[in-house]
C-alpha cells in the first residue's frame, strides 16, 4: 500500500477511488477481530474468509492501478459493501 501511495501520490477519479478502496480493504483484512476470532477457535471460517476475500480485493486493485485498468463496475460494487473508515485517505500510507 505504501508503494501504491508513492506512487499515485496524487490521484484523482478512479484512480483515487480505487487507492483509498484498497486502503479499506487493507484495513480490514488487518483487523484484529479476525485474528482473535481464529484464535479462539470461534467460526474460524468466517475469519479466514473475510481475511482472504479483503485481502484479494486488494491484491485485484493493486493489479488494476499498476495496469492503469480498474473496472469502474467492480470498483462500485466494491466501494458499498464495507463503508468503514468513509474519510480514509489513501495518502496516510505515504
């Protein structure tokens, strides 16, 4: 995420859109609660899948920036289904 946010270190449209969508979903794949979740040995499934579905949509979003092609469509979907953190800047990372 660092290196995403040297690099776009001013974006705007999509691109700043999609930079701050894979700031959230590094946030949230880095939660706590999943890791004390998997822990304690309470739906450790819902736990990993979370992690992991958060994590791919970074991986796919970092993907899309590098290759200047994020879909504005999947990006949309994306962006309404965990509207935490709605004032995150992707700058932060910096």
């Amino acid at each position: 995420m660092a290196a995403l946010a040297r690099r776009f270190d001013d974006a705007t449209g999509t691109t700043l859109r999609a930079l701050n969508q894979a700031a959230h979903e590094l946030l949230l794949a880095q939660s706590s609660d999943w890791a004390f979740i998997m822990s304690r040995g309470t739906v450790v499934n819902y736990a990993v899948q979370r992690t992991r579905s958060h994590l791919a949509r970074f991986l796919r979003l970092a993907r899309e920036l590098d290759a200047a092609r994020v879909d504005p469509a999947w990006l949309a979907e994306v962006e309404a289904r965990d509207t935490v953190f709605p004032a995150l800047d992707y700058r932060v990372f910096r």
